[in-house]
C-alpha cells in the first residue's frame, strides 16, 4: 500500500531533522521525506492519505518494558488487548520481559509468543529471555538456542540474583556471545518492602526499601562489568544516588545503559495518598529529590529511555489493602503523554524528548532489532516505515473504561494529559487510525 502523510511536522531524534514535510510510504519503507509530495505531479500517487496538519510525525516509540501478561497470565492481560493499547499510544516495537508464567527460558515458548504477535500484524514484539532457568538465579539458561529463536537480551525481571557467583558467570557467559544482560538494581535482602524508606513509610507502618538496596546492587554490577566488559542495561533506575553511580560508571567508559519508568519520572512517595494499591509499583515511588534527579538525567542524556513499564494488573489482585496488592499499573497508552507532560514542565525540546522513545532504545537494543537495526527509531529514506502521528496540542484524560488495555488500574486516571496519538504504522501498514477507532 502507498501511503502519503501530508502536512505535519516531521521530527527525527537521530538526524535532527525537525521541519515541515510529507512522508511517502510504499512497500513497507519510507521512500521519501520532504514537502509537496502531494502536489499533482510529484510523481507519487497514494492509496490513502493521512493528513498531518499541526501534528507531528515521529519514528514509531521503542518501549523497552510492556507485560503481555501472554503466556499464563490471561486474566490480567490478553496479548490482542495490549497490542491494541501499545499501537494506540504509539508503540511499533516493545520488549517483553520474561517473567511470564511460565518463564521465557525454552525457545518454544518464545516461539509461540513471537508467532501468536507477528499474526496480530500490530506492534514488533522482542522477547527478553530468562537469563536463569525459571528466574531462580541459580542454573543459567540455554542463551544461544533461545537468541535462535528470538530472544534479543536476557534479563531477570524483578527477580534479583542472589549468588553473586552465579551473576558473574552469567556475565561472562553472555559477554562471550555479545548479548546483553538486563537487570533491575535492587538487592534480594533490602529490597523485601512495599515503598520507599522515609518517614512517610514509617508513619504509613509500611515496610520500607531504602535507596541502598539500589546502591549495593549497583556496586555490585560495576565491579562484575570491569571485570568481565560485559554489556548491561540497568532497568528501572529510582534513586538520585544511583543515577550519581550511573554517571560515574558511564563516565569511567564501562559498558552500561539505563532506563527510567513514567511513574518515577512524574510521581513521589506522597503520591501513594491515602494506600491508592494503583500506586504499588516496583521500583517503589521515592522523595522529590530522586524524582528531580531523574528528571534530569532524562534530560541530559545520562538515562538513555523512557519506559512505560506497562503491567496490567486484574481487578481482583489490585483492590486489596496497599502492601497486599499486586504490583504494577497500566501505562503504555500513557507513555507519549507522560513524555510531553514532563518536556511541557522542564522546558525539553521534542527532539531530545521523543529521543527518550526512539533513538535512545534502539541504541540500548542495538544489534538485538536484528534486520531493523539499521532504521529503528529514525526516519530514514530506505527504512521501515514505523511511524507516529501526534497531536502535541491536544489533550485528553484517561478513564478506566476507555483505556484498550485489558488493566484499568493507573495512578492517572482522571488527570488531563497532553499529547494524542491520530496515527500508528508498523511496516508501512496503519496499525492504529484514531478516526476509526
């Protein structure tokens, strides 16, 4: 199908490319970038128009940690349903992490993950492996046969490696082959609480997780990455002295990136109110002053994404008392317009903003995108075309009832949000028209 996109600002992170122009879609690639292609004689004919006028066309959002809640976890999430929330909010492309049920360490299961998404025809799904067999930390698992199958990193989810030996040979298992190893900074002992350490969790009677729990498992991973140079990516980082050790680590040249959740980014501990269970999230809201660090490490490059850490919950798991509820919130559909909420405030330009949703994941997926490596989250003439067409002006409120997702639970329902999606395309194919939604 050609597809014209007529009008609208084109924005590309990678190139610096932010003008007005249109954008000729044919054969699943960009073919080209650049005003009047829509003119009688410009030699492109399109099958269908989208009309861009005062929105901005963007590369297609990389979200590098969205549950499918597929296999195993059917009542929480199907994955029909948040493929149609992540092409919603913009998404081409996520990364699954592999604490499903059961765990992504056979290459069947991500096999049949993969298969059952490619039939959708909605947004590219990256399966991350389980590093260790059934994220027990203790056997590691089959890393070559599940990458054959499709597996771009391995990872633990939320389940630290206790056996610091075993994390070492997990390390140097995958530096050997070039894969990279994803880990949520948290010590196993430390990090046993349900929100932040602070005198809010104290008056609360919450059982608390201070920042040390991130600092130790930092220490932990740098000393293991000089020794063994291998590749990490720190998942989910919460603290403003953890960001201080990222920093440090990046600036000593060792291997590592960074990825910091929508919910730390705009929420603190406060924020958990009156024990709202939708605010019982890993890693737990802390103080103002980490969410200002946060906020700008994004902003200065030294976190290299935004994630939407989308985890959708049941009804039945959510609505208990705070430190019974099961933890996670909705937000894919959320990810754009948290992204603007937070430029809109601190006075970041769309370039370095939609970076945080394109160029910066991709380079933290690297050769892992396999065949797109060369285009992802750019645009590109001769690329795929994975695009996103927004409107940075407008503005919309997220209730439960018309969120695609099949959780309803998020901290932000009811707010007034800015920025909506009008336009998905995931290989040159429209996955999602807001107008026939």
């Amino acid at each position: 199908m050609k597809i014209l996109i007529s009008g609208g600002r084109v924005v590309d992170p990678a190139s610096g490319l932010d003008q007005l122009a249109d954008v000729a879609v044919a054969a699943g690639r960009i073919i080209a970038i650049k005003p009047g292609l829509g003119a009688e004689g410009s030699g492109f004919t399109p099958s269908r128009t989208i009309d861009a006028t005062d929105c901005i066309v963007s590369p297609g959002f990389i979200d590098l940690s969205v549950r499918l809640r597929e296999p195993g976890q059917e009542h929480a999430g199907m994955l029909e349903s948040e493929m149609a929330a992540a092409v919603a909010g913009g998404v081409t492309s996520l990364v699954c992490p592999p604490d499903t049920d059961p765990v992504l360490d056979e290459p069947g299961l991500v096999d049949m993950l993969k298969h059952r998404a490619e039939k959708l025809h909605r947004a590219r799904v990256f399966p991350l492996g389980a590093l260790t067999r059934g994220l027990k930390g203790e056997v590691l698992t089959e890393m070559v046969e599940l990458t054959e199958a499709g597996c771009i990193a391995f990872g633990q989810a939320e389940v630290p490696i206790v056996n610091t030996q075993v994390l070492q040979r997990a390390l140097q298992y995958a530096g050997t082959f070039g894969y990279t190893t994803w880990l949520r900074p948290q010590d196993a002992w430390l990090g046993k609480g349900v929100a932040a350490s602070g005198a809010l969790a104290t008056r609360m009677g919450l059982a608390g997780i201070p920042v040390a729990a991130e600092l130790i498992a930092l220490h932990t991973i740098f000393e293991l990455v000089r020794s063994t140079r291998a590749r990490v990516h720190l998942c989910r980082i919460s603290s403003a002295a953890g960001i201080e050790l990222v920093r440090q680590a990046k600036a000593e040249g060792l291997p590592v990136t960074c990825d910091v959740s929508v919910h730390n980014l705009h929420l603190i501990d406060v924020d958990l109110g009156y024990f709202d269970s939708r605010t019982r999230l890993s890693p737990p809201l802390r103080q103002q002053r980490d969410r200002d660090a946060l906020r700008a490490a994004l902003a200065d490059g030294t976190i290299d994404a935004l994630v939407s850490d989308h985890t959708p919950v049941d009804e039945d798991a959510k609505v208990l008392p705070f430190a019974e509820a099961e933890v996670g919130a909705t937000a894919v559909e959320l990810l754009l317009s948290l992204a603007a909420r937070w430029a809109q405030a601190d006075g970041v330009d769309w370039l370095r903003t939609l970076g945080t949703l394109t160029t910066g994941p991709a380079r933290v997926l690297g050769q892992g995108l396999g065949t797109l490596s060369a285009s992802a989250g750019r645009l590109v003439e001769g690329g795929v075309a994975d695009l996103t067409v927004f409107d940075p002006n407008a503005w919309w409120t997220p209730q439960a009832a018309s969120l695609r997702s099949q959780g309803k639970h998020t901290p932000f329902i009811g707010q007034e949000l800015p920025a909506v999606v009008r336009a998905t395309l995931v290989g040159g194919q429209v996955a999602f028209d807001a107008t026939a939604a």
